[in-house]
C-alpha cells in the first residue's frame, strides 16, 4: 500500500465511524423500546424499525466505500434473490472486508445478513448493543473440558442457538455463517492439513444447529464465493484505501434438503456424517470454483 491509499482508508474509517455514531442514536431509542414494552407485536415492529436503519447505515458504508475505494465490481448470481424470503447464507473467509462485500451486495436485495457472535463481541462499543437490537445471536461454545468439569453445560450451545433462531420466524431474514469459522491463511491452511486449495476446512456444527432450530422456515441456502485478485493484499485497510482493484462474487442458490433439519447432530453419529458429507460437497464445488477464477 502507498501513502495515498493509506490515507483512503484513515479516512474512510473516520467517515464509517461517524456514520456509525449517527445511526445508532434513534437505533437505541428503538432498542430501549423494545426492551421495556412487554408486547410481543410491538417489539416484532420495532425490530423492523431497527432493521430499517440498520440497511441505511449499511448503504451509507456502501457510499463511503465507493467514494474512497477504487473497486470494480463483478457479481454473478443474484437472480430471484427477494427480500421476502429466509436464506441461509454461507461463504468463504479471507479478510475483514468480507462483511462488508457481502453487505454491499445483498444490501435491500435480501434480508439483513444475521451473524452468529462470540458472546465477548457483545461489549463492542457501539456495535455490540447494536447487535443485540437486531437479534444477532451470541454464542458462547463450551469445549470438551468444560463440559466434563460441569456436565450441566451439555447442550446449552445447542439450546441458545435454538432460542436465538426463534426471534428470526417472525419476518424474512438472513442467516449468515463463515463456515470455516476464522480467516483463511496459507498457514491455517497447512496447520488444518486442509484439502482443499483454497479453503479451510467447514465447521458443520453450527451450521447444522441453526437449520434445525428453524427447521421448515429456512429453506434457500445462498452459496457465496468472494474471490479477490491473486496477488492483492486481503486487509481492510487495502479494501478501503483502493489498493484491490477488482472483486469477483459468485452467487449460487440451492434448495435445501428436508432432511437436513430434521436430525439430531449432537447425537446421531449417522445424521453427523451425513450432514458433513453434504457440506464438502458444497466446499468442494467452492474450492473448486475458486481454482477457475485463480488460474
């Protein structure tokens, strides 16, 4: 990155944090609301409200970014996308800007992108309560250890995914999920011995947990692959500055198998290989993709 660009991105930081700032303000007014109305109905509409300013702080980032970056873009797949419809939204994971990628593209194209947090990100200065407003669920997994010191904790992960999933049923939304669960690196890469190119390897628990909580409602799965040029540096600071000049997303949808929320991941050995089996294809197909656009 060259001086220039390194001021691009100050700037366009500085001009995303004031957005931020600004929107949150009747964000929490709405989520103060919320909090305090006992009605169900009320509070569904408030989150509506919430969702509203949420894609408007969403679309001034848009404009931000395309003021200060230089990125052309190339977008495939994006046909009969509705902003009435549930999808499960999965894609691959390389850099912070990712997010902002898929905002830029799905923005008021489908619902609001709803990720799974680590429960600690819910202390994000303006953000985390944000978050909390809008229903973002935050997980907190408990390792193997934990669970044999206190067997009490078995099943609690699966039992706030399933809570927080419910709040989703009342109108159309979007769930998101980094299957791979961290960012790709060459060195992630070969300490997973990874098999494939350019991914890590899928993590099909969580994914596995959010379907079959809304088991019936979830219907789509949305097949995103972000693919940035070979030689480009993957940091925020790049995408925001004008360092990467071209980004590629490609956009599959399929419909998702019934008997995918139907089983027991937890502790049907079966419906566990299964479910993992259909997740590698699905990487498969990725990775595979990802080696079309690279070469």
């Amino acid at each position: 990155m060259n001086l220039l660009h390194k001021i691009r991105a100050v700037v366009a930081l500085v001009a995303m944090f004031i957005n931020t700032f600004v929107m949150v303000m009747p964000l929490y007014v709405l989520a103060l609301l919320k909090l305090i109305l006992p009605v169900e109905m009320i509070r569904v509409w408030l989150s509506k409200g919430i969702v509203i300013i949420s894609e408007a702080w969403i679309a001034n980032n848009n404009a931000i970014i395309a003021l200060f970056g230089s990125v052309r873009w190339q977008v495939e797949g994006l046909e009969g996308l509705s902003r009435k419809q549930w999808y499960f939204v999965v894609s691959n994971h390389q850099s912070w800007s990712d997010i902002l990628v898929l905002q830029r593209i799905f923005n008021r194209r489908i619902p609001l992108l709803k990720f799974f947090l680590k429960q600690e990100l819910i202390k994000v200065p303006l953000l985390g309560l944000a978050w909390w407003a809008l229903d973002f669920p935050f997980m907190k997994r408990y390792t193997r250890a934990e669970i044999e010191k206190n067997p009490e904790l078995k099943g609690k992960d699966v039992e706030t995914t399933r809570l927080a999933c419910q709040k989703f049923e009342y109108f159309p939304t979007s769930v998101m999920n980094f299957l791979e669960g961290t960012r790709f690196t060459p060195d992630k890469q070969a300490q997973q011995q990874s098999p494939y190119r350019h991914l890590l390897k899928p993590k099909s628990g969580g994914a596995a947990f959010a379907l079959g909580a809304m088991a019936g409602t979830l219907k789509t799965l949305v097949d995103v692959t972000i693919v940035y040029p070979k030689d480009a540096p993957r940091t925020l600071f790049a995408f925001l500055g004008g360092s990467i000049k071209d980004i590629k997303v490609i956009v599959r949808q399929q419909e998702i198998p019934t008997w995918v929320s139907s089983g027991d991941y937890e502790n049907d050995a079966d419906f566990r290989e299964r479910f993992q089996q259909w997740i590698s294809e699905i990487w498969v197909n990725k990775d595979a993709c990802l080696s079309e656009q690279l070469r």
